[in-house]
C-alpha cells in the first residue's frame, strides 16, 4: 500500500511538473498615447475632442497645446490632396474652443478661441480682488482672435455679483500685461 502511495505521488509530480513546461510567444508592440483624437469632418472642417494629458492642460495656454499636438503639414498628407483652399481645424475642450484656419500649404492663417470659467490669470486675480472686495465672481469668458500671427483681440469678460447687484466687466489682456509690467519696475 505504502508503495502505491508513492508511486501515485510521482506520477502526480511527473504530470504537475510537464504541465508547467515554458511557451514562448511572438514579440509585441504596445503604444499608449494619451492625445488621441476623435476627429469628425464636414466639408473641409475637421472637429476634434481633445484629451488631455491633464486637467486643463488645453485652456491653459490653447495654442502651444495645438502646436504641440497638431501637425498640419502631417494631417494633411494623411488625408491627402482633397483640392481644399483652406481647412477649419476646430479643436475642443468641455470648457470652450480653438478654431484654426489654415491655407493648403499649412501656414497658420487664423485662430478664434473662446472658453467660459476658465482659470483667470494672476495679475486678473488680484485686480479684481483689490478692486471689488466683497464681490464674487460668478463667470467669466476668455475670447481671442489672432490673423497672420497678430493678435487682434485678446480680453477677459468677467461676471461679478454682490446680494442682488451684478457687474460685467471686460478685461485687456495687453492692459494686465502693461499693468502687471509697470507693477514690478
């Protein structure tokens, strides 16, 4: 009996032991890229939703993101020569857009941005707390427009509330910058 015992444990081993045998699979590539777009066309307007490797990463600073991620002159090959003069490339955020117009050679000919309840700058911070204390701010809006590089509009509209009484003030960003220099010298 003793005997059997042992016999059916290495039998047991044997089987346990070739069941364990190594399989050498095939190499695989695996890409992870966090800026993928999901990009709906119409006519010669190309909409994508942006994600970002961060939260607010793209309303922070809208045009460095679209020239860090956004290759004109590459998506254009991808898509390949459709006989467009210009493309409307529109990129958005769950906080507002980019529009970019480009020409069929890919120079950069107009940006329009708008986004609501974004985080102000600074020096908008503190002009509006040392100007409107016991205020709150209960909106506010980024709106830009740059043609051929040159910003043409750049301003901050802004929404404040106190009780029942409610401002809407419209800030420069060219101003801040001018106040915000003049305020360090």
């Amino acid at each position: 009996m003793k005997r059997n015992i042992i016999i059916l444990v290495a039998a047991l081993m044997a089987v346990a032991t070739h069941a364990q045998s190594v399989i050498e699979l095939k190499e695989t590539t695996l890409n992870y890229n966090p800026s993928t777009y999901n990009i709906v066309e119409q006519g010669n307007t190309f909409a994508m939703n942006i994600k970002e490797n961060s939260i607010g990463e793209f309303e922070k600073n809208p045009m460095a993101f679209m020239h860090k991620h956004f290759n004109i002159h590459h998506f254009i090959n991808e898509i390949g020569d459709r006989g467009y003069d210009t493309y409307q490339v529109v990129f958005k955020s769950r906080k507002g857009a980019l529009n970019a117009e480009y020409d069929k050679e890919g120079t950069l000919l107009s940006t329009n941005l708008k986004f609501t309840n974004v985080l102000i700058p600074n020096e908008l911070q503190r002009k509006l707390y040392q100007d409107y204390k016991g205020w709150e701010m209960t909106k506010n809006q980024h709106i830009a427009r740059e043609k051929e590089g040159i910003a043409k509009i750049d301003y901050y509209k802004v929404k404040m509330k106190r009780g029942n009484k409610t401002k809407n003030l419209k800030f420069d960003v060219a101003e801040l910058n001018r106040d915000l220099v003049a305020f360090n010298e």
